[in-house]
C-alpha cells in the first residue's frame, strides 16, 4: 500500500473545485470542503476527501440537490425543525448547528432535528461548533441501513454515530464521535481499498455467520451493532442506535430504519419511503448555564489529567482521552501533510478528469 502526502491547501482547493463543479454557490463548497477536511486532518480517513465520489455520484443521480433552500419550518424558543431541502448534509448539518447554538444563546440550549438532508461527514465536526462557543455540542445522523439489530439477519439501522463534545481548558476538547455500529462502514471501505481483512465481530453474512471479509456488506451480510452479540453487549449498541434514528429523523419527519436513503453504491434507496430523505439531531447547551464556564474547564481539565495518569494493566499502554488522537492528528497533519492511499488518489483523479478540474499532482 502506497501513501501520497498532500498538504491541506492541496486537497481544500481540489475539493472546493469539486463541489463548485456540481453547482454548489461558493460559500457552500467552500463549507462542505472544511467538513470533509477536517475528518482528513483529524485522522478519519474514512469519511474524508475519499468520500467525495460518493457525493458526486448522489449528485449525478438527482438525490443532491447542490443548490438548497434550508430552511426552519418548525421552532419553539428552544427547538426547531430544518427542511434540508435534499442538500449537502455537509452544509446542511452546520446550518442546524448555528440555529442550536443561536438559541442556546438566548435560552441556554438549543435542539434541532433535520429532515431532508444527506449524508454529513464526522459528526465532531457539528458538535465543536458548540465547543467554540463554550457549549456543550452533541450531534448525530442515521445512515445506510448496514446493521443487522441483535439476533436479527436484516438490515434495519445504519451506523449512526453520534457525538458528545466538551469544551476544557488547558486540554483540547473531550470529543465522543463514535459509530453505534461494531464498526463505521468507512472502516470496511479502507479495509476494501487496501485489500486487508477486518477484525471478526464488525459483520456477518448473509447467512448469519460471522465474516472477516471486508466486502460482506456487497453479497448481502450486515454490520453489527456495538458489542457484536448480545453476550458481550450488542443490546446496548442496538439500542443507542435506535436512539439516534429516533431522534434523527422520527423526530424530524425523515427516512428512518430501511427506508433511509443509502450513501453506499450497491443499495438503491427504497421505493416507498416514510419521509424525507436522511436525518440529523443536533444540540448546543451553555456551559455556564449550569456553572461558570472557566470553573467547569477547570474541572475537566483536572478530570482529564486524573484519567491520564491512571494505573494500566500494560505499562507500556496509557488511558486515552475521547478526542485526544484525533487533536494530535490535526496537529500533526497540519504542519506535515495529509496522507492518501494510492487507490484514494486514482479514484480522486479520474474524478478531476470526468469533472474537468486539475487533477492532484
């Protein structure tokens, strides 16, 4: 597996060409670029600048439209619920992310769900939006349905992450971005991409059987929910999973369990949907509704140093704070570049060649 290091001015540009080249207005593209950006500098390779093909062709099918109207069609003093208007949920996620933070300004927290949207990128990408406000952020969206809920053999639920950020002090932010799946289907497409097998418990087949093929999901298997059997807690996954989906979009008037519209190539969306298009819920709560925000950060700050400095089974391991890898990825990847498998950059340059952008050099 070859890597290819390109600097982050290197891959926002060649993005933003992309997304300009679908007809998204400038400020749109430019957004939509920082989402998938940010996921690259943060080290989650798999919901970066590789997921780009994947919007194109959702674009190309008339499932995106590149030039939304979003807008609020429901709120109280501290909810509300946004039309995506089948937009980027790259753009569309943000925007539900401003209103939520707008009235927890006013109010102390903000709520939206959204219908009507797309696929949205990391969800720590909405949530810190919050965190810049010293708030409290949580965001999260359901998915493809890829996950089988436990004892089941069908594909009801998607990944559905969800996240929980915290603003602190001294420390970067405490960020849980997590998939309520075993695995994040991006985990299956890297292990695809560089022809490598995946750890036994992310999926079964088609028949039920566990599998350690990467490309199960394609000839019928499901992921499986966190925990993978219900021995070892899969019950639990489930069911943070159905919460997100609940939330998402039964709450919104979006597409929820099989009827959600896929991200993934080798499904077609349903013919008898429930809603409207993929769901989001996002919130934002003052910090200093509860406490003065500097004496919280404080205190986390302290939380996360007493939690660093715990005893572990293997000295040459340590406890890691939820966000901490992906805080020295950015750093890192800023100054160094950010790396990209050869089969990511082939497929980005025949897509510079079928858009008419400059390809990566």
């Amino acid at each position: 597996m070859t890597f290819h290091t390109f600097s982050e001015e290197q891959l926002r540009t060649f993005t933003e060409a992309v997304f300009l080249k679908m007809g998204c207005p400038v400020a749109d593209a430019q957004l939509a670029a920082d989402v998938l950006l940010r996921s690259d500098l943060r080290g989650i390779d798999s919901h970066g600048v590789a997921r780009l093909s994947g919007y194109v062709r959702l674009w190309e099918k008339e499932r995106i439209n590149a030039n939304p109207n979003i807008r609020v069609v429901h709120e109280t003093a501290t909810t509300a619920t946004v039309d995506g208007d089948l937009g980027l949920g790259l753009v569309v996620a943000p925007f539900a992310m401003k209103v939520a933070i707008e009235k927890a300004k006013t109010y102390g927290s903000g709520w939206v769900a959204v219908k009507n949207s797309n696929h949205f990128g990391i969800a720590g990408y909405h949530a810190l939006m919050a965190v810049e406000q010293d708030m409290v952020g949580i965001s999260m969206t359901n998915a493809s349905p890829l996950v089988a809920p436990t004892y089941a053999n069908e594909r009801l639920l998607g990944t559905n992450p969800m996240c929980y950020a915290f603003p602190a002090g001294n420390y970067p932010p405490v960020v849980v971005d997590m998939a309520t799946a075993a695995a994040a289907n991006g985990k299956l497409e890297i292990a695809q991409r560089s022809g490598t097998s995946i750890p036994e418990g992310w999926v079964q087949d088609a028949a039920g059987n566990s599998s350690i093929d990467p490309h199960q999901l394609k000839q019928g298997g499901s992921l499986l929910p966190l925990g993978s059997d219900k021995d070892h807690g899969s019950h639990k996954g489930y069911g943070l999973g159905a919460t997100v989906d609940i939330l998402s979009a039964v709450l919104s008037g979006a597409n929820y369990g099989p009827w959600v519209p896929p991200f993934v190539a080798f499904l077609e969306p349903s013919k008898d949907p429930v809603g409207e298009g993929l769901g989001h819920f996002v919130g934002a709560m003052r910090v200093d509704g509860f406490r003065p925000a500097e004496e919280f950060k404080n205190h986390l700050d302290n939380w996360i140093s007493r939690f660093k400095s715990a005893k572990t089974v293997d000295p040459d391991k340590r406890v890691i704070i939820p966000g901490e890898p992906e805080a020295a990825a950015e750093a890192e990847r800023k100054l160094k570049g950010i790396p990209l498998i050869d089969v990511v950059v082939k497929d980005l340059n025949e897509l510079a060649v079928k858009m008419g952008i400059q390809p990566l050099s």
